[in-house]
C-alpha cells in the first residue's frame, strides 16, 4: 500500500471516484498489488497514475448541449442494472448548465434547454463534472486513457452479472461488494480495512474507496479487456465519447 506523491512504477490501471477532499484513487499493478491516494484535481490524479495507466473514473464523461433524450449510456446501464440498483444511474446536466452557480439556476437552465429539471444529485457533482469536463475538452485525446465507469455496472460485471442485493451504504452491501472484489483479489478486503481511516483523514469516506477500487480491479480483472455501454457510442458536440465501460465477461478471471 502507498500514498506516495509521483507516478506509481507498475501501476497499470486506476480507479478514480469524487470524494470531498477532491479525487480517492486506487492504483493496481499487472501484479495485483493495490495502492491509493487522494488527488486534489484530475491534473493531479494523471499525475499520481502515470502516463500510461487507464484510468476508470465515476464521473460522466461527455454531455448533451440541450434536449431531452439524455445519454444512451446512462439508459443502458440502468436496463443492464434493474431496479433497484438502476436508481444509482442518474443524469448528467447538459453542459450549459455546468454554467450556473447554484442548483436552483442550473435547474431553471435545464427546464428551458431539456424540458426536464436537473436533479439534486446531479448538481452535486457538477463541479467534478465541470472540471473533467474542462480538462478532456482541453485536448480529447486523454480520453484513451480517462474513462467513464459505473461502479456498479462494474460490481455486477465482476459478480457473474449478478446485481448487488443491498444497497453499498449498509454494512450488508459493504461486505457484498467486497466479497466479489476478494474473488478477483483476495487482498482487497484487507487492503480496504487498512486504508480507509488513513484516506478518511485525506477527505475519502468508505464508500468512494471501495467504487475506486471497483474502478481499479475491473480493468484488473478481464486484464484490460473493456466493452462500452452502448456498443457504438456517440459522440458530444466536443467530441468526447458518451459511453460507460466494463470487464467483457469472457476475459475476467478470479
């Protein structure tokens, strides 16, 4: 385990959720070895990750302009989901809504542009959204290796394509989910006990390191070997692809 400041040598996939001191993130070598950190920014994160590791982020990534159709991602994820874990997916804001400093006036913008409010829940990552949504526009090519995920899409991935039964924030879901995790890495329970007071002092709660580590060990898992939701993603007006990826079932080992 390390919370060292630099690339972390070996480290070949990252995952990556939002947390209140900026970015909690899980690094996992071609050997398994589990590592983390709290990056204060998605510049910072890069950083800490290398310039080679993918990095597994639970942040939309690419965005409507206006409209009601919303992504097709976010409506296959929920399909492949069912209820009640299909309630985790949620819209994103259109862009313009990024805009607004409050959740009143970004809803207010998002009647007028889609028709539709903007959700508490969404607005309270928009923030996080702008910023990654600053950064890959800057330059979409660093979208190769900063991709969206769904920790959930993913938990069920790795569970023989299963949903989770209890919700993460019990202590029934906690040990579901790092129950499959174990499967796949047998030192990820014990990984997770030993740094989640050390990273709650850095501003991470339990529940953003385990989706980091879901982030992390997916692409571990199938070694790499990702789908997207949809198939044949679209593209937004910056051209950055709307889509959420996962482990293809084929490639995942444990």
């Amino acid at each position: 385990m390390s919370r060292e400041a630099g690339n972390e040598a070996g480290v070949a996939w990252v995952g990556a959720d939002g947390c209140p001191g900026g970015w909690v993130a899980v690094g996992v070598t071609t050997a398994g070895d589990l590592r983390s950190r709290v990056c204060p920014d998605v510049v910072a994160l890069r950083a800490w990750a290398g310039a080679g590791a993918l990095i597994l982020i639970d942040i939309p990534i690419g965005l409507r302009e206006d409209g009601s159709a919303g992504r097709d991602c976010d409506r296959e994820a929920r399909r492949l989901l069912r209820a009640p874990r299909a309630a985790s997916v949620f819209t994103p804001p259109v862009r313009a809504c990024l805009e607004e400093g409050n959740w009143a006036a970004a809803n207010a913008r998002s009647r007028r542009l889609t028709g539709r409010g903007l959700s508490r829940q969404a607005w309270n990552i928009a923030r996080k959204i702008r910023e990654v949504d600053g950064w890959l526009r800057a330059d979409p090519e660093r979208q190769r290796l900063l991709r969206e995920a769904h920790p959930e899409v993913l938990f069920q991935a790795l569970n023989d394509g299963a949903p989770m039964r209890h919700p993460k924030r019990r202590s029934a879901g906690r040990r579901e989910r790092l129950a499959v995790l174990a499967r796949h890495a047998p030192d990820a329970p014990a990984f997770f006990e030993g740094e989640r007071a050390v990273l709650r002092r850095a501003g991470a709660m339990a529940d953003d390191l385990l989706d980091a580590m879901v982030c992390a060990l997916a692409p571990w898992a199938s070694r790499g070997a990702l789908a997207t939701l949809p198939a044949e993603p679209e593209q937004d007006a910056a051209g950055l692809r709307m889509e959420i990826v996962y482990p293809l079932a084929a490639a995942v080992s444990g």
